[in-house]
C-alpha cells in the first residue's frame, strides 16, 4: 500500500493531515507523521484514527532514513531549512518530495540528479509560496491566450489577524513561524523588484519605510516589497512586463511600528548579547538606546528615532512593555530578534477563540486591442474553530498534489515550483471546491 510520510507537525501541519486522513481510505494510502514534539504527536493520534505517528530527535535521528525508505511520497512540513536533510535522503531513496518553502539554492543544486532519477521533488506548494504561484500564472496565461500584453503585475499576501479578533494596536498575532515575521526582509543585501521598466534597489534598513497603499473591496491595507521579485519575472511569463512587484500584507501602521523596532537594531539576528538571569525589557532596550539610563529611557528613545512621545508607532512600542522592568523569559547568549520573538510570542498570542485571517490580492495591467484593462484577484479567508486560515492555505494546495502525484496525475520530474498548467488548473479547482477561491474583478482604464 502507498505510504505518505508528513515531517513535521507543527503550526501549518494541521489542515494538511486532516485533508490527507480523510482520504486515506478511499485512496487506499497510509499516512506516517513524524515529529519531534510528542505533545503534537499525541493530539494528532487522539484526533485523526488510523494515522501513525513517530517520534523522531532531530533530521539527524535514523528514523528518519528508515521512514523515507518505506514511504512512497514525502512532505516536508519542517522548518525550511532542515528541507535539504530530507531532500538529500528522499534522492538517495528514489522518493518524491513537497515542501512549501521557496526552492533553496541547495535544493536548485539537487535540480540534474533529480531529473536523472525520475523524481519530482515539488517545492513553493504552500500559501506564499504556492497559492500565489498557482493563481498568477492562471491569470497571467489566461490574458496572454487572448492575445494581451502584460504590462505590470503585483501580487501581495499577508496572514493577518481576523477583524473579530483584532484587539491589539499592532493589528497582528502569530498565526504561523513567528522566527519568519521577526526576519522578514533579512537574509540579502537588497530588495529587489521592477518598476516602470526599471530595477529597484532597497535596503533593509529602509524596507518598512517604503511600504505602499493597496485598496480592495473599500478596505486598505500595507504592502512592503518581498526580497526578490526578479526571480519570478521567467517563471511567470513577464519578461516584457514593466512593473513585476511581490509584498507582503499587513494593517495599516503596523510597518511605520515595525520601522522603530529595526531601527533600534532589535531585529538582529546576527551578534549575540550577554543578558543577566534578571534581564528586564527596560534594561534590554537601553543597550541600543545611547545615553539612556532608567529614567530618560523613553526621551531618549524619541530623540533617537525621531519620533514624538504621543505618536501611534511609538505608543506601539509602549504597548510591548519595553520601558517597564518586566523580566525577559530569556537569558545568557541571545540575539536582539531571538528577545524581540520571546517578548512578541507573548504579546501577539492568538487566544482562544481568535481567529486568523489570509489576505492574497493580484493586481495585473494589461493591454488587448488598443485598450488597457486592470484586473484583480482577491482571496480573503477567515480561520475557523477547526483551522487557522493559515494552515488551510498552507496545506490544502500540498495535500491535493499529494493526491495527483501518487495517482500519477502529475508527469513533471525536477526539481520545480508550481507554475504550470497542468498543476495550477486541477489544484485550484479543488480548493476552489473547498472553500479557498478568488473574486475576480475587471476594468478598462481608457
């Protein structure tokens, strides 16, 4: 009997294991999840009958070698970068693989030894990565089979917090790796995307200052760039494009609040500082603020930043407790964004009964016949009492690939993101069955 072995039984794991043991016995495969949480292991026995769960210490443990062996297709739920350890073990083991995570430059590596293998390891198959991949390109292909041009695209997502259950001034709670929000926009020199038929360059330092207005459906939200927007511009088929811009979503104010944290240095995750056993938030913010002591911490903090006392970014900062001496869970060696994570997993908690919410909205300009149109796309989803929003839009599109893969529906090997015809079009049918679809809106300009 097939087997599909799942790595990984965290966050975003939870809708994809559902959606796989709901169809296990109509498709006659068995399904293996392992982890290194027994906690998460012994919620997912309790709930999902039938599914075996392994204990496993690490990608290291040798489980981990037996389990791919005995599997017949492979999903990497782990942190994205443990994928490459399973990678390596699914190429020796001649087994196919999914991961929701962008293809690594390790994995791009892989891509000739995979092809010559006959394996489809299928990468970028999640929420953003994926959703996004599988939704552009229907978009994108469907105007250029009418004959238009395209002359500008942006794509945004962002998970974000249901408007029912958004009771903090950030506008945010963690509904997925909270280590990915801290880091968002670190990891290269620049930004990169293309504008009015020029590239552009942006720094770090400068990324939540920069972010733009998009308004759909009377709502507006904030969209900062995403690292490399460049990469896509092949994939998806916009070589001629004039604008070619990937974001990420979040509520109003909350970049111009996030601006003060980088600038403070709390992001980073690069130098280790030395924290007492009775480290206070005060304590630990006046390392970055010069000249600060107990009492000035706050006028010294605003002369800094340049920002005045009342203002709602600096009143967000307040609001996180860093100028009271309330102790820091952590101590020793720590990076400022490995705190900055301890103090927001705290303070952004979803509670019970919150609900998360995932925003994706496609912006395309194109011309056909003389005349110029603009056609959006909007998928806008509430999580429930089962899921978050996130872990449906991360693990629906994986566990339909699934699917199509071990009913060899899907012919490709390599290693690939989901950009073809041949994957977008049956998988976004399917969500589209579950619940997961976009509105689709279009004007003419002149």
């Amino acid at each position: 009997m097939q087997n599909i072995v799942v790595f990984g039984a965290g966050k975003s794991s939870g809708a994809l294991i559902e959606f796989l043991w709901k169809h296990a016995a109509s498709d006659n495969f068995l399904v293996t999840v392992a982890d290194a949480s027994k906690p998460n292991l012994a919620e997912i026995t309790k709930s999902y009958v039938g599914i075996e769960t392994v204990y496993i210490n690490g990608v290291e443990d040798i489980q981990v070698k037996s389990l791919i062996e005995k599997s017949t297709l492979v999903i990497s739920m782990l942190p994205a970068f443990l994928h490459i350890e399973i990678a390596k073990h699914c190429l020796a083991e001649k087994k196919n693989l999914i991961t929701p995570s962008y293809i690594s430059p390790e994995m791009e590596a892989m891509k000739s030894e995979v092809e010559k293998a006959g394996l489809l390891f299928l990468n970028e198959m999640g929420l953003d990565p994926g959703i996004d991949h599988l939704s552009a390109c229907e978009m994108i292909h469907a105007a250029q089979e009418k004959g238009a041009t395209i002359e500008s695209f942006k794509s945004h997502c962002g998970g974000l917090v249901a408007k029912e259950s958004n009771d903090n001034p950030w506008g945010y709670k963690f509904s997925w790796n909270p280590r990915n929000v801290v880091l968002a926009g670190q990891g290269s020199d620049f930004i990169k995307w293309k504008e009015n038929g020029r590239i552009q360059f942006l720094p770090y330092h400068r990324l939540f200052a920069s972010a733009e207005i998009i308004a759909f459906e009377s709502e507006k939200l904030e969209s900062y760039p995403n690292r490399d927007s460049l990469v896509f511009i092949e994939p998806y088929g916009l070589q001629n494009a004039q604008t070619v811009y990937r974001g990420t979503l979040r509520y109003e104010n909350y970049c111009q609040s996030w601006n003060l944290l980088v600038q403070l240095g709390l992001c980073n995750n690069y130098t280790e500082i030395e924290l007492s056993e009775n480290e206070t938030k005060m304590s630990f913010l006046s390392k970055f603020v010069q000249g600060a002591s107990g009492s000035n911490l706050e006028l010294q903090t605003t002369k800094i930043l340049a920002v005045d006392v009342g203002s709602k970014p600096f009143q967000n900062l307040k609001w996180l407790g860093l100028f009271t001496n309330e102790k820091i869970s952590l101590s020793g060696k720590q990076t400022a964004a490995a705190v900055l994570q301890s103090i927001l997993e705290e303070k952004w908690k979803l509670k019970e009964g919150d609900k998360d919410r995932v925003v994706m909205v496609h912006e395309m300009i194109y011309e056909l016949a003389g005349k110029q149109y603009l056609a959006t796309a909007v998928l806008d989803r509430n999580g429930n009492e089962n899921h978050t929003a996130m872990a449906e839009t991360v693990g629906l599109p994986i566990g339909i690939a699934a699917r199509m893969i071990l009913k060899n529906q899907i012919e490709l090997v390599g290693v690939v993101r989901p950009v073809m015809k041949e994957i977008y079009e049956p998988v976004l049918a399917e969500l589209a069955i579950l619940g997961v679809s976009f509105k689709h809106f279009e004007k003419c300009l002149n």
